[in-house]
C-alpha cells in the first residue's frame, strides 16, 4: 500500500473508541495497512503520541492508541485532558472511507467542524451501547402546540445559511443525544450559522412561524438542557468561533459565542492571561454555552462567578431583535445590569451569540498538593488551615472520597499517588513567585502532617504532574460514566454537613446501588453526589428522590449548584426557590418570549 495524500479526520466530542473505533459500515472487512496516527497531544508542546496507528480499509478506519484504553469512551473529559480535538492526519489509500470527504490538508482546530458531512456512516455510540430511550417516552412531558418544521421553512433557512441546514439523519441522531446519553429529541433540522446576524434572521422566523428552537454549544451539559425534547430546531453556535478582540492590559476578551474555552485559554495564555473559569470539559464546552448555564468548575474558589467576570453580552431575542452589550467596562451602573438575566438562563431568555469577559493575569506559579485525609472532619479542618497559611495563593480545593479514588483505578487505571486513605483532597496555589508560594505549602504541609490532619501528601510543580494529579479529581466524571447508569445530583449545602448525605445514603440504598460516592468543589460548599447502578431503575430512583432533594432543602441548601436545571432538574427548582420567585421567572420569561419558542421544556417547571 503506497502513501497517500494526508487526510484531515475529525471525530465529535462524544465519539466512542471501542478496543478499535471502527468507522466504517463493514467492520468485517480486512484491513489494509496500519499507518502512523498523530495524535495531538494537549498541552500543544506535548510530543505526539507513539505508538498510535490506524487501520485502514476500503470501508473502515480503526484507530489504537495508547492514549485511549480497550473500551474506551470518548467522553468531554477526555479530549480536554489528552487531545483538543482528535484530529487525526491520516494517510489513507485511495477509496478509503475518509478519503475526499473532508478536503485536503490540515486544518486550524478552530475550524474543526462538530459533525461534517464526512462521517456518514460513522457511529458516536459505543460498540454494544444500548440505544438512548426518547425523552418523551421515558418522561411524563407533553408537546406543547409548535408549528412542525415545513419545507418551505427548511428553505427559508438554506436561504439564510446556504450549506447550513442539516437534515441528515446520522448527523441529527448525534446532535439530539446529551453526552451522558441520559435524553433524546427527535429534531430533524440543525442549523449551523455564523454570524449574530443568521441567528436573529432564524429567530424572526421561527417567531414568526411559531417554531420552537433548541440552541445547542458543545453539548457537554449535565442536565439535559442542550438537546431537543421533542423536534425543537437545534440552533448550533460551533461556528460562532472566532475571537473578536482580546486587550493585554485590561484582560478583557471579546468573542464569538461558540469558541471553545480551551483554545480561548490558549489564545489568553500566549498574551500572559488565563481564562478565569476552568472545567473538566474545556476541549469541547463553548463559551455561550459556559455563560448560558452560568458554569462554575475548578477556578470559581479563586475568580468567582461568571456573574462577575462577564462583563457584556450581545444576545439575539426569542423575536430576533439582537440586544447589543459587549461592555468592557469594569463597572457600570447605569440601570438594570441585564446581562445577569442571561446568565445561567440555559437558553430559555435570549440566544447568547458574543461574550465579553474579563481575563486574570497568567499566575507564575503553580502548585498542586495531592493529600490523604483520615476522615471528613480533617477534610474540613485542613480547608480552614489552609485558607489561613496560604491565603491568597489559594487557588483551588476539591475533594474526593476513597470510593472515587477506586473507581478512577478501576475504569481508567489512574493510580492513587499517596498513601490509600478515607479521603483525598487536591489543593493548588496559583502566586507571582515560586519561592514564596513553594515556601508557604512547605510549611503549611508540614504542619498539617505533624497534626495528623493529613495521612499523606504529594506535590507538584512540573506541569505534566500538575496535570496527572488534576486528573485523578477531573476525571471523576468519566470513571463513573463507565460504571454504569449514573444518578447525579449536584448540591450547595453548609461545609460542616456537606458529606452527611453520602453514608446516609449509602444506608438507605443498600445493594440497590453500585456504588454511592462523593466529591467535588469543598472550597465552594459544592458536593457532587453521585449514584450509580447496573441500570436506570424507576424503583432506585424512586428511593433517591425526592429524598436528596428535601435532605438539601431541609439545610437550606441548593438543588443544583452549577449544572443548572435544564429538562432533567426543572422541576425541582421549588425546593430552592419561593413561589412568589418562580412566578417573577415566569413573568420574565412571558416578557422576553412570549410564545415560549426558546428552549422549551427547560429550567422552569412544566405547570400542573
Ligand atoms: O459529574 C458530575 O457530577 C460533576 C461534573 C463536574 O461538575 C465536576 O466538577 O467534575
Ligand atoms: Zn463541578
């Protein structure tokens, strides 16, 4: 077999490497040749990884890498850690799937395109994975009177987006799934514009005709709150990803809805700044759909809310009026700050199109201590010592429960670092000088060794390290994911309570559940609580809600923290809010969209 041209293959967030991805129709067909695969590793200085290959036949490509384990999922975790995006450079023979189907030559990740025409054929679930049951079907919700999508409508958007509208039903089957592969619309048309100008001409349309529309960014929610429940028009911002402005003295970033947040941290980092929010799911999260859900993840500790660190929105409303406010200013109070309506709406006020956002300085120095703790008091008492010796170099403080920690073994084979203890707790300080800040973890370790707060600690300075400590915490997510079905509840509760619930409910579900674990943003009140089970069971879920939800409420605390409520927690919102807010909400929502078109079904609860 003669080497060919070099292909360009570009597989989407939620693609599934099985012991070999095939992407082919006929996986029986025999190989052709194994050819070196290029993986590109992040960070971008990383060396491609060797021993990578692909197969290629007339009908199928496979892919092996040592990157990816036998069974592998390809989940959004996993391409932020090891690849921004798998593309693949590939060299195929003549008449192989891949081969002319996505132009030659490699292209900027940037202009990698979510689903392109290219994978026809290919498949995102897992060899074996059972088909997503339909939302509608599993759930008690009713269509609400929408017009249906025409053909003259789907004309009217070719006309807007020549090229843009996709009707294919492969593409379709990927884009109406949520990654956790826990709901699924049946929407026949995705939309795919460019500019804030195609989204508001989509909208005055679908306004017009009374057509519902679901927008959709990288798809990596964990509520359901990005994919269709019914045929609601899902509205793409992937190709909203060009930045628009970025200042190197004020850190203020100015840019199109649909970037990715890693590469917006790339573009900021090369100028000195980093992005100041951080989440497991950065190779594939866009920044519209980070402000839409008001995303917290692993910098809110140290930078806060995105409530403070956006500073303006450009926003197109449910009638396609556009709302222009890509402020830069620090300070403004001139009026109602409407952004904030915008923020953490989940798509339900207005289609987030620009974000204007305040960038922090690229710190010097990074450190991150991996350490056991012998009980959950100590977790806390080394949260308190910690907030005093290392005060403002403090960047992050996440915590884990041995239960995690073995099934991060288990399903990843990551090993634990340290010594095996109850509980694990993963500190970074982020300062301006490593001899400083190296000094102050050297004594704050020391002491909350000799006190017997800790078990055991590591640390790391070198970033490969940094990196592989962070990923026994950032990739919880993925391991449970292969545990099987996972219920997820995402709490605010008082720090002295917030591990209570995790042995109660231990108790309580007996061997009905696999596993019941707990971890997650301590430095915020933040508790991830997460059950998972050989499958979903309406008898389990029944045992676990609404008992969660009342535990929370009754500690006065938050049913969702920072996922949001999207179509699976909507109808709990009452357990956090009052009545008299949730009647305000649905007077906003009244005002912004009348008819209801934008991202139905979600955030607020269906009336009885
Ligand atoms: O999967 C979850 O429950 C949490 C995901 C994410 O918010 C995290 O902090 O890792
Ligand atoms: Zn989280």
């Amino acid at each position: 077999m003669g080497p060919t041209s070099p292909q360009d293959l570009y597989l989407p967030p939620r693609t599934a490497l099985g012991p070999l991805l095939s992407l082919g129709t006929s996986p029986g067909t025999p190989p052709l040749g194994l050819l070196p695969l290029l993986v590109p590793t992040s960070p971008p200085e990383a060396p491609p990884c060797p021993g990578s290959h692909v197969r290629v036949s007339p009908c199928a490509v496979e892919l092996q890498s040592p990157l990816f384990a036998p069974g592998d999922a390809m989940l959004p975790w996993r391409v932020s850690r090891w690849a921004m995006q798998l593309s693949l450079q590939v060299a195929c023979p003549p008449g192989a799937l891949v081969a002319g189907k996505s132009g030659a030559g490699a292209r900027s990740p940037s202009m990698l395109v979510p689903w392109p025409p290219s994978l026809r054929g290919s498949s995102s679930l897992p060899t074996g994975a059972p088909e997503v049951a339909l939302t509608a079907e599993r759930y008690p919700v009713q269509r609400l009177p929408f017009s249906e999508v025409t053909e003259e409508d789907l004309a009217a958007f070719e006309h807007m987006l020549p090229g843009r509208v996709i009707t294919d039903p492969e593409v379709l089957a990927a884009v109406n799934v949520d990654w956790l592969r826990s709901v699924r619309g049946c929407s026949r048309v995705l939309l795919r514009p460019r500019t804030t100008e195609e989204v508001s001409r989509i909208l005055r349309h679908c306004h017009q005709r009374n057509l519902a529309v679901s927008p959709q960014g990288g798809n990596t929610g964990m509520v359901g709150g990005s994919v269709p429940v019914f045929d609601e028009i899902i509205l793409s911002t992937a190709l909203m990803n060009r930045i628009l402005s970025f200042h190197d003295v004020s850190g203020t970033l100015v840019c199109q809805a649909g970037c990715v947040l890693e590469q917006l941290g790339r573009h900021v980092e090369e100028r000195g700044f980093i992005m100041p929010l951080d989440l497991g799911a950065k190779g594939s999260c866009h920044i519209g759909g980070n402000v839409a859900t008001n995303a917290g993840g692993l910098r809110f500790l140290r930078y806060g809310s995105l409530r403070g660190t956006v500073l303006g929105l450009e926003v197109v409303l449910a009638d396609g009026s556009v709302l222009s406010g890509l402020s830069s200013l620090r300070k403004d109070n001139t009026g109602y700050d409407l952004k904030q309506l915008f923020i953490g709406s989940e798509g339900t006020l207005g289609v987030v199109t620009a974000v204007s956002i305040a960038c922090v300085p690229r710190p010097q120095a990074v450190n991150v201590a991996f350490l056991g703790c012998p009980g959950f008091q100590e977790v806390l008492q080394t949260f308190r010592f910690c907030k005093a010796q290392l005060g403002e170099i403090l960047s992050a403080f996440e915590f884990l429960d041995a239960e995690c920690m073995q099934l991060v073994g288990r399903h990843l084979g990551l090993s634990c670092p340290v010594r095996g203890s109850p509980f694990y707790v993963l500190v970074e300080t982020a300062g301006s000088s490593v001899a400083h800040d190296s000094e102050k973890l050297t004594a704050f370790l020391e002491q909350a060794l000799s006190s017997g707060l800790l078990t055991d600690g590591t640390v790391a300075t070198e970033q490969r390290r940094v990196q592989a400590l962070w990923a026994l915490r950032e990739r919880i997510t993925e391991a449970l994911s292969r545990d099987g079905y996972v219920y997820k509840y995402d709490l605010s509760l008082p720090l002295e309570q917030l591990y209570h619930l995790v042995p109660d409910l231990r108790a309580r579900l007996g061997p009905r559940a696999r596993h019941v674990v707990g971890y997650g943003h301590l430095g915020d009140g933040n508790l991830h609580l997460n059950v998972t089970a050989e499958a979903y069971s309406a008898e389990l879920c029944a045992a676990l809600e609404p008992y969660v939800y009342e535990w929370t409420a009754a500690r006065r605390g938050s049913v969702s923290a920072e996922h949001g409520l999207g179509f699976r927690k909507k109808d709990v919102i009452g357990y956090s809010k009052p009545p008299a807010a949730l009647e305000l909400m649905r007077q906003l929502k009244g005002l912004l969209d009348p008819k209801g078109i934008l991202n139905p079904y979600k955030t607020l609860p269906t009336r009885a």
